[in-house]
C-alpha cells in the first residue's frame, strides 16, 4: 500500500486478485477511485468482468 492514489499496477493487481479472493472495502474503494479516473483500468477492470461472468457460464466439462 503506497499513498492515497493507487497506481495503474497496483489496481490490476488488486482486479486479478479479486478474482480468487474478497477484496477489502479498503481495496475495492481504492480500485473504484483508480476506475473513475483512468480508462486504461476500466477496460481491463471490465474485461476480467467479461471472464469471470463468461467462466460462471461455462463451468468446466461434465466428467
Ligand atoms: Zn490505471
């Protein structure tokens, strides 16, 4: 944790990790500040977001 403004790194960081696990309220405003200010995140942010919804569609081959 660095200062009050995250950079673009440490947001991607936190997107992917929200992917395994719970983000804090801390985290996720940090990452939202970020979000509202860069559109280079929020493509990313979004693109995990198509991923994540696309891998509850598809969950995995039936044995
Ligand atoms: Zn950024």
């Amino acid at each position: 944790m660095s200062g009050l403004k995250p950079t673009c790194k440490e947001v991607h960081r936190l997107v992917s990790e929200g992917m395994d696990r719970e983000l804090s309220l801390a985290e996720r405003t940090r990452m939202r500040l970020h979000l509202m200010v860069c559109g280079a995140c929020t493509r990313f942010n979004n693109q995990m977001d198509t991923l994540r919804k696309a891998m509850r569609v598809f969950p995995g081959d039936e044995p």
